[in-house]
C-alpha cells in the first residue's frame, strides 16, 4: 500500500485522496457510508482470496469503477473480472506510476460521465413532453415514452423510418437552419389528428458539425380546441351582447361602469368607450341618483333586483327604463349585470291608455247617473233606495279589501241595481197595500229586465252580471236564476246584504221603516244561509263598532 501511495505521488496523483484498509470487510463497511471515486482492490486479502474478493466489492458497489490490483499473473482470472464489470486488471510490477494514474483518473471520469449521463437519461426517459431525436436525413434514432403518449407509436415501430410519418410539414430545410419553433399537424397511429408544439435543434460534434437533430413536441391538441372554443364562444358572447336591443352594461358595486354594449351606449348618444369609467349617476336623473346604492345592496343581498328607472341622454333628454339586475362575477371582480330596456313608448303608452280609461269611466259615470236619473224620474223612492244601497256596500267592499276594478263595478251597479223596474208598473211599486203573488212575480222580473237593458252596454266591469244576480241566495232560494254559493258574484253578495238592509231599514210604500236592529237581525239569522257570512259579519261591525249609519 506505502508502494501505491508512492507511485500516485510520482506519476502525478498526489492531488488523490486516498483511503487504505486491510480487510474486505473494512472496506466494504467503508463504501456504505463514503463517496468514492474509485477502487484500487487487490484479490489477495487476509479475509478474502480470488475472485470472491471482487465479486463481493461489486456487488456493494456496483456503480463505483473497481480496478484490480494484483500480484497474480493470471489471464482466465482478469478476463472474469473485466467480464464482470472491473473497469481493468493490473498486474503488480507490470504498471508504471503513469499508466496508474491514467487508469485511476479515467475510471473517475467515466463514472462522473455515466452520472451525468444516468441523469440525463432519467430526464429524458421521464420527461411529459416527446423527445425525438433524428439524424440528418430525418430518420428516427431515439423515441422517449412521452413520443408514445403522444402518437401512438412504440419506440421500436418507429427507429430508423422517416418523422414524415408524423408530419409533413416538417421540412428538412428549415431543420438545417438552426433551432426551429413552430406548431405541427400530426395523424397520431389511430388515424386521429392532433397539434403539437415543436422545438428542433441540431446536435453538433466538437468541429461543429451537425450530426442529428433534437426535437421536443408537447401535444398542445386539447388546448387547442380549448382555445378554439373559446373564442367560438367569445364571438358568439359578443355578437349576443352587442345584437341585444336592450343596454347592457356591467358595473362594479360602486356603480362604476366596466363594459356596455354599443346599442346600449348609443340610446344615450355616447360610445361604449366613453362610458366605460364613468358612473351610473352620470346616466340617471338627479331625483333616481339616491336610489342607486340601495339598489346595488337589493341585489347583492336578494341575488336580483327588479325595478324602473329614468335616464338621461347626453344632450339631456329623459328615457324610462324597466332594470334587471344580477350579482356576476367580471373577470376578478366582483360585479353587477344590468340590462336596462327602454320602456318610455310603453309607458306613454299606458299613460294614454289610462286617460282613454279615465275618460270612458268618466262617460260611463255619467251614463250611470243618468240611468240612476231616469229612475229619479219615474220613481223617487228607488232611486233613493239605490243611492243608499250603494253607499253601504261601498262601505263593506272597503273593509274586504276588493280590488279597485271589483270596487268600480260594485259602485256601478249598486246605483243602477234596480233600473229593470223601469218596466214594471207604478202602481204596483207604489202599492200602499200588500202586493198579490202575481204583483210580487212581477217585481221579480226586475233583474232580468235590468240585464237585458244593460247588457248591451260594454262596460269595463261585469255592471249587467251584478245587477243580475243581487238577489240570488246561498241557498239557492233566490231568483232569478237559482244561483247557489260559489257561483254568486262575491260584488252581488256584497250588494244582496247591502239592499236587504237599506230595504228593512227605510220606509216602504207598502209598510213602515222595520228599523236598522230588525235588518241586522235578518242577516244575523239567516247568515250562511241566505247571506255570504264574511259580508254579514263586516256588515254587522260597520253598524254596531264603527258607527256606519245611513243619511
């Protein structure tokens, strides 16, 4: 081992680090736990002979250049171990301190070598993207696993054919330039096509001649179609949000505008552009300006916000505005969708419309009084009679709550209940006595008769069906068409309780006032029986708990 030492230092190796043992069994304790850069082994120990010696060093270290070192001139015996994996046999005594030393720092060399090219191996044998490596006519001389993923083809069905069986758009020109990037159609083994992403540089040797070329492919297919969908989907976005009539804008929660379609721009006489940046109270009247933070909190809150709104154009004019608003999110931000539709025609419209329906209510209105009138006229005590009634049953259609259409036709047909007795005789309805059966059949004829007089008339509530009914029972016991429950109009409920009441509360022709105690008592009795319940019953209280009497 001194004589080792020696012939490093000599033949230029004193820069070695060297470590000596004397057993085998030292020095295979020593590779666990130690780098080494190689091993110098003689097969003759005191622990271990022959070749044993050497196949235990390899086995614990078989990545490690072992060069034996031997005083046996033995030939079977160093063509075994080379055979093996030493990296030489050197006999003793037949080695100069240089040719040691060129051993030594070869056997390290080509191990850092292998390392290095172990590592790259790894990459390459790992690596997501497809490694191709050609040589100058195209022909392929390495595939990586990844190549497979990619196009379907082994390793071995491939070697030594042309990459124009991927590709030919591949041209061997271009490759000969230098480094070339670009994206490449390919048919993948099962017929399928694809796109891959592809960077070819040539591999040159030491005098700089280019010896083959080194490809790197990365399937870029689905993110292709990815992309291509996407933007199929942005033009068809786009061309929605800019073909829809209505303005469009998105706006932060401080109601700052970040896009708007163009038609929606216009109707304000901006650009799109130009409104981008601004804020809502820039394009809304100063009177609609408060409501907008309380919009924005309605739909953050809610998930939605409905409701109307005036804007107002550049050079100042004024656009009604029905508003649907969405909580979105923009991008990163968190923001608001809004789609405004322009309302202002519909809404002058219904302007127009109410006062056409103001003006014929007023027509009709009159047309009722003069009917009410012509009753007057003929009869002063029916149309008192009517007046009152209506009174009254104005008063319980307000306690139920009925709609103001339902409250209209109620109000309607109670001052004109009783016109069909413009066709039955004077001296009947002023009879001082008790009237016949036949005289009595006759008075019944007076609903009917108002009907047809009325149902010519179109009026904008059911006045000819009300008056109609007004004297139908629950029961079915009233006239003139046996009407039961249900099929009554609640408004000829209303005014059957008004007209009994107002009839047993006044003076008759033929009997004297029975008084208001004796009229509630009648609805009393008869309740759910002849009356609807609920109108007995608000009938009842207006008299008894809020003071209702008649003038």
């Amino acid at each position: 081992a001194r004589l080792i030492q020696e012939l490093l230092a000599e033949g230029g190796g004193a820069r070695f680090q060297l470590e000596c043992v004397d057993r085998l069994s030292a020095g295979l304790e020593y590779l666990v736990s130690n780098d080494i850069g190689a091993v110098l082994l003689d097969i003759g120990l005191p622990d271990s002979q022959g070749f044993d010696t050497f196949a235990r060093t390899y086995a614990q270290a078989p990545r490690v250049p072992i060069i034996v070192l031997s005083g046996l001139t033995d030939e079977q015996l160093a063509i075994k171990t080379v055979q093996e994996g030493a990296q030489d046999y050197l006999v003793k005594g037949h080695v100069d301190s240089h040719a040691l030393v060129r051993t030594i720092r070869y056997a390290i060399e080509r191990k850092q070598a292998e390392e290095k090219l172990r590592g790259q191996a790894l990459i390459f044998e790992n690596i997501h993207d497809g490694i191709i490596v050609t040589d100058l006519e195209g022909n392929i001389i390495h595939w990586n696993p990844a190549a497979k993923m990619i196009f379907g083809y082994y390793q071995d069905e491939v070697l030594k054919k042309a990459l124009g069986i991927l590709s030919t758009r591949l041209i061997k020109g271009k490759l000969r330039d230098g480094r070339w990037t670009g994206e490449m159609n390919f048919t993948r083994k099962d017929e399928t096509e694809g796109i891959c992403e592809t960077t070819v540089i040539p591999l040159c040797d030491e005098q700089n001649n280019i010896t083959a070329f080194f490809g790197v492919s990365r399937d870029i297919t689905e993110r292709k179609q990815a992309e291509e969908a996407l933007r199929e989907s942005e033009t068809r976005f786009r061309t929605l949000f800019e073909g829809i009539p209505d303005t469009v804008l998105v706006h932060d929660h401080e109601g700052t505008i970040l896009h708007i379609n163009e038609i929606g721009a216009q109707k304000l006489e901006w650009s799109a552009k130009d409104l981008v940046g601004k804020n809502l109270r820039d394009i809304v009247t100063p009177e609609n300006r408060a409501s907008i933070a309380d919009h924005i909190g309605e739909t953050l809150k809610v998930g939605w916000c409905r409701f109307e709104t005036t804007c107002v154009s550049r050079s100042g004019w004024t656009i009604e505005v029905e508003v649907n608003d969405r909580p979105i999110k923009f991008g990163e931000k968190k923001a608001i969708l809004r789609v405004a539709r322009d309302i202002t025609e519909r809404k002058r419209a219904k302007q127009e419309l109410q006062r056409s329906y103001d003006k014929l209510r007023e027509t009709l209105i009159t047309m009722i009084n003069t009917l009410a009138s012509t009753v007057e006229m003929r009869d002063l005590y029916t149309a008192d009679h009517q007046r009152r009634t209506t009174i009254l049953a104005c008063a319980i259609a307000e306690e139920m709550g009925l709609t103001e259409e339902q409250f209209d036709g109620l109000r309607m047909a109670g001052l004109i209940h009783d016109i069909g007795k413009l066709s039955v005789p004077a001296e009947i309805l002023n009879k001082p006595g008790s009237l016949s059966e036949t005289e009595f059949n006759i008075i019944k004829t007076h609903p009917q008769a108002g009907y047809n007089t009325l149902k010519q008339i179109e009026f904008p509530w059911p006045v000819a069906q009300i008056v109609l009914q007004h004297h139908e029972r629950l029961d079915g016991s009233g006239y003139p068409q046996g009407l039961r429950g249900e099929e009554i109009m609640l408004e000829a409920r209303i005014l059957a309780v008004a007209d009994v009441v107002e009839a047993m509360a006044s003076h008759r022709p033929f009997r004297p006032a029975l008084g208001i105690e004796a009229a509630l008592e009648e609805i009393t009795k008869n309740r759910d029986i002849l009356y609807d319940p609920d109108v007995t019953d608000i009938c009842q209280g207006l008299f008894t708990e809020k003071g209702f009497a008649f003038e």
